[in-house]
C-alpha cells in the first residue's frame, strides 16, 4: 500500500501537475484511509480490501474525520481526494453526496488599502528588503497573481516590458498586462538586490540568496494590517481578490478576467460577480436615505 501511495503522489505530480500542497493534502488523505479502513475492518488494508469499499465505510471514514472537527468545506475536499485516490487504485469509488459548502465570496480591499498596505510592509524593512515587499504586493495586486506564481518567478522575466509570462496552476503559462508603477516597484528591487538577478534562480530572494518565502510575506501582511487597522481578510490573496473585483466594477468582461486569472473554467470566475454585487449593496445601504 505504501508504493501505491507513492505512485499515486507521482501520478499527481508528474501527469495530474498538481502543485505540492495538493499532492502533500491528498497523499495524508490516503494515508488516513488506508489505516482507518485497516482499524475499522480489523485487518491490514490492501488492495482486495479497497475493491470491497462501500458506502457505509464511506460515511463512517467521514464521520471519523469529523471527530476531529472539520467543517464542511475540509470534509467535501477529504471526500474528494478519496475518489481521486480510489480512481487511481482502480476501485470504483461508492456514490456518496457529499456535504454542502457554501460559497463564499471574497472580500476585496480598496485600491487606497492594497497600496497602503504594500508601501507600510515595505516601511517595516530596511534596505533593498524593503524594495522586494513592495515590488512583490504591487505585482500581486497590479497583476493579479497568486503569491506562489509571483515567487515562481525567475530573473528570465527581465527586463521587464509591458507584459509578464506567468506559469500558474497545472504548469499553465498566461500572459498579463504589467502597469508602469509596478514595473518600476520591481526595476528598483532589481537596482537595490545585492544578489544579481540570474534566468534559473528565483527573481524575489531571501536574506540569504535563496528563494523567498511566501510565508515571510504573509507573515508582514499579518502585522502590517495589524497596524492599518485592516481586516483579518486582508491577506497577500486578498489582493489578488482585489485586482479581479475592481477590473469587474470597471467593466472588464469574465472571459477576459477569466484568461487574467488563470483559471481553467469560467466557473471558477463567476465568484467575482457575487462580489461586486455585494460591493454595490454596501454602497446602496450607505448611500440610500431609506436603507
């Protein structure tokens, strides 16, 4: 079993091109239900014991993970990295609905708070440091990227010129608009970097030289909002949030924000309508005399 599951975190990996914190959730997905199904039928769990799942093991697998206080978003993801599993495995996975999640939707920041947010991160650090957090939250919300894809970045992407290439989710590589201020936020880093900008290393560097972590800017995020007096929403993906909902408020259709996104189906983009109604229902309630 413990090849199976190495192969099936190859299979996701290499062929799925799934990034490495799925391959991590799902892998411990797996991992927990093999030996749930191995106490629960009292033998050890192997491949004849896969092919008789059903759906009572199902239910009581979930109900196990509930005991250990999963909502309804954790437990429909836990349930579809089972089937994903089983399907890998050959094993037909028991039909069982799974539990409802509603959809929430994102909360924006206003182009006043995102650059506030980025230039008092910057504030925080000395130095050419101080220069990468402000070049890394402006990339964030001027183009809209997820911060993996922006510490995926390489010094390949320079010089810079009125677009960026962006490899994303899956390995797929989009191309979006790069606004002056941006591309100056990032030219300055560059200047202010002591390590030269290489084409096979990581365009944003830690104190040391190496790749920067996304944790490091979610972590100054943290404190500079802390400081504003920001909402806790208020994160590195929260930017990237603000870029779709505004470009929505200003008419950009979904197709367009969908290719800017990088997202593999429509659906996916749709979100961003639930908030820029929203946005419009703020802006009703405080402006309405009768609301």
């Amino acid at each position: 079993m413990q090849l199976l599951v190495q192969s099936f975190a190859d299979h996701l990996r290499r062929d799925r091109r799934r990034s490495v914190h799925t391959v991590r959730a799902y892998v411990a997905t797996a991992e927990r239900l093999l030996a749930f199904l191995s106490e629960h039928h009292g033998r050890p769990a192997d491949a004849a014991l896969l092919k008789t799942i059903g759906v009572a093991d199902l239910r009581a697998f979930l109900a196990d993970r509930r005991g250990d206080r999963i909502g309804n978003a954790s437990a429909a993801r836990e349930l579809s990295a089972v089937r994903t599993f089983l399907a890998f495995a050959g094993v037909e996975a028991p039909r069982l609905k799974g539990p409802k999640v509603k959809k929430g939707a994102p909360r924006p920041v206003s182009p006043a708070e995102a650059v506030a947010l980025a230039e008092d991160v910057a504030e925080e650090r000395e130095g050419w440091a101080g220069a990468r957090d402000l070049a890394v939250l402006l990339l964030l919300y001027g183009a809209g990227l997820r911060i993996g894809e922006a510490m995926g970045l390489t010094g390949a992407a320079l010089p810079l010129g009125a677009t960026l290439s962006v490899t994303g989710k899956r390995n797929k590589t989009r191309v979006v608009p790069l606004l002056p201020q941006v591309r100056e936020a990032i030219d300055a880093y560059v200047a202010a970097c002591p390590y030269p900008p290489a084409k096979d290393q990581a365009l944003f560097r830690g104190a040391r030289g190496g790749p920067l972590e996304p944790s490091q800017i979610r972590r100054a995020v943290r404190r500079a909002r802390g400081r504003l007096g920001l909402s806790e929403q208020t994160t590195p993906h929260a930017l990237r949030h603000s870029f779709a909902t505004h470009l929505l408020g200003r008419g950009v259709d979904l197709r367009s924000l969908q290719e800017l996104l990088g997202h593999a189906s429509l659906s996916s983009t749709q979100i961003y309508t639930a908030v820029d109604a929203a946005h419009l229902m703020d802006v009703y309630r405080n402006a309405h005399p009768r609301a």
